[in-house]
C-alpha cells in the first residue's frame, strides 16, 4: 500500500496546480483510504492498471455508499496528458462502479476545469453550482460545478440495438 500511496502523491503534486489549492495532503489521502467503500485504481501510460514495477500514469480516487459513489479524485501526470490516459481510466472507474450495481455516480470539479470535457464526454451532467467554493491566492474564488450520471442508464442504452 506504501509503493500505492507514493505513486498517488507523485501523480497528485504533478498534476494540481497549487494556486487552486486542490491537492490533497498525504494524510488526507491515507484518511481516506482507510475509510469504508474508498478505492484506488492507479494506471499506466495506456490507461488500464500499471505494469509490475512500471510507471504510474494516474489515479482514481472513490467513495461509495450504498448505491452511489463519488469520483473523489482523478489525476493523470502532465506528461501522459492528451494520450487518452484519463478517458480509460474514467471508464474503468464507470466499469467498476457498473460491475457493483452502482446506480450513480457523481464527482464535482473547479468551474474552469479543462478536465469538464472529459466528463462530458463520459457522460456527466452538471446537477449543481457551488459559489466561491474553490479559493484561489488574491485572485478571485471559484465555483465548484457538481455533476452526475446514472449508471444504469447508460447501462441500458449500451444494450439498445
């Protein structure tokens, strides 16, 4: 779990940029992990899971209670950017989630985030607006954009012939 957890913070403070204050702290992290329904799925350069001792291209980070969970986190290394790196890894977070029966999976994001488009794109909606959530140094604050998809919805519409 340590090798896991190193891989995570060397993706994390490569990927979020500290002006938005939205990395999260190695204790943050372990906290988290050691919390019922939380899982972890890191990739490789292609998206799927990393080879043995290979490098570690993202992370995802959740949460699930009952029948909806939470894209807490997902971060991919600058230089695996554009490479199709995140939009895997999302599935295999949608894949996993549908193989348990979740009903629901919701995450939520700085408005202005680049990442909206992969979300999109997966399937998401946005569902709600926080104001001012993300603060950001002296410059102004930032809302938080909460989105959503059903699972089974798109579960059922993959079975539409």
């Amino acid at each position: 779990m340590t090798d896991d957890l190193d891989a995570v913070m060397a993706v994390m403070s490569a990927a979020f940029d500290p002006a938005f204050g939205e990395a999260w702290t190695r204790r943050q992290v372990e906290d988290t992990l050691l919390m019922p329904g939380t899982a972890c799925l890191l990739a490789g350069p292609d998206g799927g899971p990393p080879a043995p001792n290979g490098p570690v291209a993202g992370f995802a980070l959740t949460r699930c209670v009952l029948d909806e969970e939470e894209l807490l986190l997902l971060a991919v290394q600058p230089r695996w950017h554009r490479r199709g790196v995140g939009g895997r890894l999302l599935q295999r977070v949608i894949a996993d989630a549908e193989a348990r029966g979740i009903a629901r999976l919701f995450l939520e994001m700085r408005d202005g985030n680049d990442a909206v488009h992969l979300y999109a794109a997966a399937g998401f909606a946005q569902v709600g607006r926080r104001s001012g959530y993300y603060r950001r140094g002296s410059g102004g604050p930032f809302d938080a954009i909460t989105c959503a998809m059903s699972i089974q919805k798109l579960a059922s519409s993959n079975n539409v012939s």
